[in-house]
C-alpha cells in the first residue's frame, strides 16, 4: 500500500508540525494512539471524558487535514460535549501513513468502526468533513447513533472547477504559502479568507505528500441502509466540488434528509464556519430527542 508522504524526512516534517500546534495549544487534551487493521491511529481528547450514558461527538477530518488543523472548531464542539478527533490514516498527520489503492471506501469504514470501538464508550455523534463524510457514510458501527456530514463526498461525485485546477498546478509543483492560499480561495466563500494557519499547511502539503483523488459515490445500496440513523447534510453555498444543486437532491434520493445549505459558507466549512457547525451538532441532538426538527 502506498505511503501519504514523499520519504521519511517528509513524514517527519509533518508529524513534527502538527505535534507542535498541539503542544502550543492552550485546551487541556489528550492524544494517544489505537491500533486499528489500518495501523496505528491517533486520538485527541478534548472536554469532558466520554461517558457510556451521553453521547460523544467523534470529528473525521477531510482530505489533507486532521486534528491539530481544527483545534479551533474541537474547542468549540468539546465547551458542549466530550469530543474526540481521529487523524484519518493515509492522510497527512499522525495516524499511519499507508492507504490501499483500490477498495478504500469499506477500508475506511472498517477503520472507522474500529476506533469508535476503542474510543467512545456509549454512543456517538459522528461529524465528517468531505472526505471524513464518505467514511462516515461508510462506517456501519452500531455505535453512531447520529451522522452529521459537511460538505460530503461519498454522495456525488466532487466537480473540479477550472479555476481550482488552474491554481493547483503551481501550488503542487511550487509550492509557497502564498500559492497555497491562491489555490485555496475558490474554496472559501467570496466574502470570507483563507486561514494562515491553514495556507501554511497546505504549502507543507504540496512540499511533503502525495495529492489524494476525491472518493467515488458510494453504493445506492450502502447508502440506503444509512437511513436507520438519523443523518444531518449540509453543504455551503459557494461550494464549488459539491454545490447545493447537486448534494441536496442526492440526500433526498439516498438518505431522504434534506440538504442544511450554509449561506456564508464554500467547501472549508469547518474553517468557515465552525459555530455553525456546533449549531448543526446541537440540531441533530436535540431532534433525535424530539425536542427539534
């Protein structure tokens, strides 16, 4: 199976700055490690320890981040919940560094239902962002007991617009913070900005990995045995891969939810806006209680 990164120094490289926004990070937490079949994954902590007799929210970062990306938005999920962050294997980050070249979808549904075994003891709210969404989808563990998906793959196929692929080829074949954050615009809603923080990263990205393609539609089939649990869409609405022309009728026909369009928001919502996102969290929970809809 081929490696995330591009050798050894690379790979520490990016161990090396995610472990340092960590460490510098002022939110009492918890990483450790978990084995899992897709090797070793690592787990951050945040807010008050899970409890079998309330719900943990799990968060399953998309393609090319992970926890020490969004402390940010684990802050604001852990101030209302425990919540845990899984660093997705194959991606950059602290989880292992190798993912198969064919069969990744039930690959990393089975990696999901591993760790949700060994790191939530009651049940979960299980929020995924793009990628993290598609493995959301695919995870059957019976310990998600709701699924919030952002701006998810796994239900269409991702548009890659012109404008996104004309500013990736300078950024993955020169890569500087500045490129990054070019290649990073379309992604963000017209009136809002690239993170800093997150235009370094992606500029380490392009200098350390290898450039991951977009999951494919997952199976009608899987899908439809997804509406067993309550599931909550949402997508932004300048997002430019999964506008919300193409994701709400896709979570109409399979999920038979409809699509939360977030109005000033494109594809970074965690980034974009992550108090909606608790929002969502909090919409989901209580409409499962009956309390909401």
């Amino acid at each position: 199976m081929p490696s995330v990164y591009r050798g050894p120094k690379c790979r520490q490289q990016v161990r090396e700055w995610c472990l340092v926004r960590l460490d510098e990070w002022g939110v009492p937490h918890h990483r450790r490690e978990i084995s899992t079949a897709a090797g070793a994954t690592s787990v951050v902590t945040v807010g008050p320890d899970p409890a079998a007799a309330s719900p943990t929210v799990v968060l399953v970062p998309g393609t090319n981040t992970n926890g020490a990306v969004y402390r940010h938005l684990a802050e604001a999920l852990a101030a209302r919940w425990p919540t845990v962050v899984l660093d997705v294997p194959g991606q950059p980050g602290l989880s292992a560094d190798i993912r198969p070249r064919r069969g990744r979808s039930a690959w990393y549904g089975q990696w999901l239902t591993e760790a949700l075994e060994q790191t939530v003891p009651g049940k979960a709210l299980v929020v995924g962002h793009s990628l993290g969404g598609a493995i959301v989808l695919a995870s059957a563990s019976p310990r998600i007991a709701w699924r919030v998906v952002l701006s998810s793959a796994g239900l269409v196929r991702l548009l890659v617009p012109p404008a996104v692929m004309v500013r990736a080829v300078p950024w993955l074949t020169r890569p500087t913070v500045p490129r990054a954050a070019r290649m990073l615009r379309p992604m963000v809603a017209p009136s809002g900005r690239v993170p800093d923080e997150l235009a370094e990263w992606m500029a380490l990205v392009a200098r350390c990995c290898h450039s991951s393609l977009a999951p494919p539609p997952l199976p009608p089939a899987l899908l439809a045995e997804r509406r067993a649990v309550p599931c909550l869409v949402a997508t932004g609405r300048y997002d430019v891969f999964l506008p919300p022309r193409r994701v709400g009728p896709a979570a109409q026909r399979h999920l038979g939810t409809r699509l939360h369009v977030l109005d000033g928001s494109g594809h970074l919502l965690l980034d974009e806006a992550p108090d909606e996102i608790v929002a969502l969290v909090e919409r989901a929970l209580a409409a499962s209680s009956g309390d909401g809809a």
